[in-house]
C-alpha cells in the first residue's frame, strides 16, 4: 500500500533521464522546464487530455501521440472499449502528430490489428501497446529525418469513441445476446460491465454464446444447473464469471450456489 513509480519512470531514472511530473499539463513551470530541456520532439501515450497551443510548440516536431484506434475512426478517449463494443473484427494503431484538437492531428503510419473472437479490451489493449511501441520509433525517426510527412486525416469520416461512463456500463438484458457478449468484453477489466440482483451490483466479467434447449427465459431471467444461465432479448448467455458486490470475482457455477435461486430470479 506504499505508492511506487511507474515503469516508465523507473527505466527513466536507471537511464538516468530527468522526470518531470507536473499536477497539470497547463501549469507554466512545466512548460518553462520543458523550453529549458529543448526536446526535439515529445511521445504521448493515452494521456487522455488535450494540451495546450503554448506547449504543443515548445517541441522542435512538436508531440506525437500513440492512438490505439485506425484514425480518424474512434477518435477520443475509449477507442479500444468501443471497437470491441461494436463488435468490430479489425481495429489498429495510428502515430500521429499532436494539434489543439482532440486526436485531429495528421497521421505518421498506422497498423491494422485483429480483434479476436475471445479477445477483451484489456488483451486487445494488450496487443496494441506493443505493436504502438514497435511502430512509435521508426516513424518518429524517419519524421525527424525528413523521409516521413504527415498525412491529414480526412475530418468527414471521423467517428468518436467518448469515455464510458457508470450508466452506460450497465447491461439491458432486452439487447441481442451477442451485443450483450460484446458489451462484457468491452467493459472487461475496466470500467466493468455491471447488473444488479436483488438491489445488490453484480460485475460481470464473462460471459459465452450457448446452444440451450430448456424453457426459453425471458431478458435477465437466471437458471442454474451446471452453469449460470441468463435470458437476453435473442437467447441465453451462460455467465462464465462474475463478482458480486463485496465478493472476490468467481465462476458462473459458484456464484449461482452463492445466489440461491428462486423461479423468476433475475438480473434488473
């Protein structure tokens, strides 16, 4: 429970690279420092605000951002959560250089990815920080170079991926039981796609697509037999696992003996 540096900042200070930590962006000691420094060119990887005109320009080549979608698709702060939300099967990685603009800037090279059909937002993330940081260095280097120009995106065929928030998150088990599994994926680690039963908030963290032959069950209805059954707006879902409120995160099967259930149960 101690708080402890980041990665970054630890490889930082065994290289023996100064590490500035300003509480804001727009704090003006910070820019002052950073003119002091003179960096040729500044690395953002989801930092999640837009910064200043006055600090973008301190760089020589000014900031170059790591985006984890195929600008100008999913521009903004959860592209990953929402390619898989949207059930895409290809999303990607895009070097860009920073402007006042949220992610408007022109692209250096981009790298298309496959979502797998298990993957979730933390293992696609997963993927596409490293294949960001394989493509970050050449790209910046032939920008620096001169070997590498930006290339403008094109505005009219941008879409938007805005923060998740608490709400949005909830499940509505009328949805199609494959928008439902999309929605768990996309949500999984964080923010955590969530339901409630009896008044208490269920996290559920996955959930399968199965062939079910019994009585049909209405949208959030639960069953329990060997597994964790739940009706959606188009057929079941087996809850594979959950955690409930105050509990450790556990199977489908353990959390329906935890349940109890009774005819009619559901997830509201």
């Amino acid at each position: 429970m101690k708080p402890r540096p980041s990665p970054v900042k630890e490889a930082a200070l065994r290289a023996g690279v100064p590490v500035l930590q300003p509480g804001r962006a727009r704090d003006p000691a910070f820019r002052i420092e950073l003119e002091r420094i003179g960096p040729d060119v500044c690395v953002v990887v989801a930092y999640g605000r837009i910064l200043p005109k006055e600090l973008l320009e301190v760089p020589r080549l000014g900031f170059v951002n790591v985006h984890f979608s195929l600008l100008p698709a999913y521009r903004g702060a959860a592209p990953v959560q929402r390619a898989v939300m949207d059930g895409l099967n290809v999303t990607g990685v895009s070097i860009m250089v920073l402007t006042e603009g949220m992610d408007e800037g022109p692209v250096l090279a981009t790298e298309a990815l496959a979502i797998e059909h298990d993957d979730s937002a933390g293992t696609l993330g997963d993927r596409l920080a490293l294949a960001g940081a394989e493509l970050l260095v050449p790209s910046v280097m032939k920008y620096a170079d001169g070997s590498l120009a930006p290339v403008p995106q094109d505005g009219s065929r941008a879409t938007y991926a805005p923060k998740i928030g608490s709400e949005e998150a909830r499940i509505s088990w009328d949805r199609d039981a494959g928008a439902i599994r999309n929605h768990v994926r996309g949500l999984n680690p964080a923010p955590g796609a969530w339901t409630t039963f009896r008044a208490r908030r269920v996290k559920i963290a996955r959930v399968e697509l199965v062939d079910d032959e019994g009585v049909p069950l209405a949208p959030g209805e639960l069953r329990a037999d060997d597994a964790l059954i739940a009706g959606t707006g188009s057929g079941p879902l087996e809850i594979t696992s959950a955690q409930m409120e105050g509990r450790k995160e556990m199977n489908g099967a353990a959390l329906a003996r935890g349940l109890r259930l009774e005819p009619g149960d559901r997830f509201d």
